[in-house]
C-alpha cells in the first residue's frame, strides 16, 4: 500500500470528494446568491446613474433659459436707469 501524509489513495480520495462537496455546498448557499445580490445591485446603481444623468441634463438647459431671461432682464433695466438718467446700484451697496 502506498501512503502518503498517513493516508491511503483511497482515503485521499474521499478526502477530496468530501472537500469538494463542502466547497461545492458554500459555493451554492453562500457565494452564488450574494454574487447575483450585488449584480442587480449594479444594475440598479447603473439605471439610476443614467436617470440621474438624464435629470440633470434637463435642469442644466432650464437653468441655461433662467440665465438668459435674467440677462435679458438686466439689459432692459439698464435701459431703463439709462433713458431716466438714473444710476443703478452696485450689489452689496447699502442706501
């Protein structure tokens, strides 16, 4: 008979059938659902990265409008303080 470490080759044998089976198992109960938990967790982190992306760009063109609606009514005060012969004043003056 041939030993190796104490054990026959057909102890060895059982020896990684049994191993096999165990690593098997944990991979089954443990491994395998919390490895498809954290992909649609991906997913999910994924969908609202692209809604997120789509939401903002929409509130930057609305904000881009409100820009150009205060400039525009910048202008016209301006104007306005001009015709009258008035001065504007500066933003942190006081009265």
């Amino acid at each position: 008979m041939h030993l190796f470490l104490g054990f026959t080759i057909a102890e060895w044998g059982g020896i990684i059938a049994i191993g096999s089976a165990l690593i098997t198992a944990i991979y089954k109960v443990a491994v395998k659902p919390l490895r498809d938990e954290l992909s649609n967790l991906s997913r999910s982190i994924n969908s609202l990265h692209e809604s997120s992306k789509t939401d903002h760009s929409r509130f930057d063109d609305r904000l881009d409008r409100h820009d150009i609606r205060l400039e525009r009514h910048d202008a016209e005060l301006q104007f306005l303080y001009d015709k009258n012969n008035l001065t504007r004043r500066k933003p942190g003056d006081k009265e």
